[in-house]
C-alpha cells in the first residue's frame, strides 16, 4: 500500500504492479487514498509510453491444490515449505501480497515484474 508522501513515480509504480496482480482500479483508488481517475491517468500515461499497453487479463478460476491453514495467535501465517518451494521462493525472497476480491494473493516479486514487462 502507498505511504503517505510517496512520490508520484512510486505510486504509478505500485499502481502498475496492483494492476498488474489484476486488482479492479476501483480498489487500486481506495487502497492507495487517490481517486479512480488518477488510477485511470497513471494506467494510460503507462500505456502510451508503452509500458502497459492493456489491461491485465483476468486470472484463471483455478483453485489448484487447496490447504486449510490457521493463524498463529499474533495473526502471521505460516506458508507450508512445499508451496514456497513451488512458487520458486526461498525465506528470503521478496513478495507482493495483495487482497483480491476477497483473497489473499501472494506472488513472487519476481513473477509481478515479468507480468508487467509482458505486458509492455
């Protein structure tokens, strides 16, 4: 989520990879304290620079393998070392969690970029 005092290059970034995890523009606004057409903006301005020339498709319904976690008491949750291991990270790798429509995305940092250059 952006900060308050983020430069303006830092929000369209972060706008960029929310976009790019397939977060509605709607949402990108409330998250990030800045209105839907500032959203709108900072995605074309992207586009006619060629950087992000269309709208993320939307996500496959694939529930995949599904596991049934619990919260530890101060609220972190403990990611089996398996799915680590698939996703390709490591406990130092950095990630991009992001709240979708209800669920909890987690992507490598990694991933996140190669979306967005795919899409440039």
């Amino acid at each position: 989520m952006a900060k308050p005092g983020q430069t303006s290059e830092s929000k369209a970034a972060t706008i960029r990879s929310l976009a790019a995890l397939g977060v509605a523009r709607k949402e990108i606004a409330e998250r990030l304290g800045v209105s839907e057409n500032h959203v709108n903006s900072s995605l074309s301005r992207d586009r006619a620079a060629g950087r992000h020339p269309r709208e993320p498709r939307a996500e496959r319904d694939d529930a995949g393998e599904i596991q049934f976690l619990r919260l530890a008491d101060d609220g972190s949750l403990l990611l089996p070392a398996e799915l680590i291991r698939t996703l390709g990270l490591r406990s130092d790798s950095p990630i991009v969690v992001a709240l979708v429509a209800g669920e909890i995305r987690v992507v490598s940092a990694a991933e996140v970029a190669r979306r967005i250059t795919l899409r440039a």
